[in-house]
C-alpha cells in the first residue's frame, strides 16, 4: 500500500463524502416523486411525467415507474419531446 500525504487522503475522503450524499439527496428525490406516481395506469403514468421536472430527466422518471422512453418530435409544441410506452 502506498503511503499517501495525509492531505490527500482526507481530500479523497471528502470528494467521496461529498459525492455519496449528492446520491442519497438524488434518490430521496426520486423515492418521493415515485410514491405519487407508482399505483397508476400507463396513460395515467404518461401524463405524470414532468418534462420540465430540473432535478429528475424525463428518461429517470420513465424508468422509475416502468416506461421506456421515446423520443419524437411534436409538431405542435416546435420541440423534441419524450413520451413514455411499454
């Protein structure tokens, strides 16, 4: 094993502190947003996305309740959307 300035290590510790809880406040997000929207239809599920949603990507909410995202375009809208299917 190498010996590591104790700077260094307690740097890396840190970043890896730091990282572990920006995942654990991501996924307190997502286990909230999955609660109210588990027990539904597929239509129902469709229409609960939340395209502008900044702190969960629409292709994360489609896994998370069982969709498979879907890009296409919607005309009306002038903008590249995502719909969720089976």
């Amino acid at each position: 094993m190498k010996n590591y300035p104790p700077y260094l290590v307690i740097k890396e510790r840190e970043e890896l502190e730091a990282e572990l809880y920006r995942q654990i406040g991501q996924l307190k997000v997502e286990l909230e947003w999955l609660k109210k929207n588990l027990f539904s239809s597929v239509e129902e599920k469709r229409k609960m996305i939340e395209p502008l949603n900044p702190e969960i990507p629409v292709y994360r909410q489609c896994e998370l309740i069982g969709l498979l995202p879907l890009p296409i375009t919607m005309r009306q809208e002038k903008r590249v959307s995502i719909i969720c299917s089976l």
